[in-house]
C-alpha cells in the first residue's frame, strides 16, 4: 500500500508499516515499486516505454547513492 504518509507491505507473511521515507534515496526506491505495478497495467504498446523509465530510474538511484547500489 502507498500512501502520502504511511508505507505499508507484507513480507513473507509479516505485515510491516510506518511513516513514509524522507530521504533522496528512500523516495526514489518508492517510485520504482509504482513503476512495476503502472507497467503490469499498461497496454502492451506501452510495456517498452514502462520498462525503460523503471531502467532510468535505477540508474539515477545508482547514481544518488554513489554508485554503490548494483
């Protein structure tokens, strides 16, 4: 679930929520989880346009945290 301030996912099971990331690096993850979901609903003509944003956007999170991710 996504919400303007509380982050809420399950994981294994376990449900896990809190307040919404506040940093850079946090909020850029945040848009790549929409961006998977925006594409398994997207017509097939646009499929190629959904995966090269969600590629654009590792890129600039690889970039923001030093290179260090990836």
């Amino acid at each position: 679930m996504l919400d303007d301030n509380v982050r809420s996912s399950t994981v294994e099971g376990q449900r896990y929520s809190g307040t919404g990331l506040a940093c850079g690096a946090g909020r850029r993850m945040m848009k790549q989880v929409a961006l998977p979901i925006q594409a398994s609903d997207t017509r097939e003509k646009k499929l190629d346009r959904r995966w090269k944003d969600l590629d654009e956007s590792l890129e600039e999170l690889q970039q923001l945290l030093g290179g260090k991710a990836g």
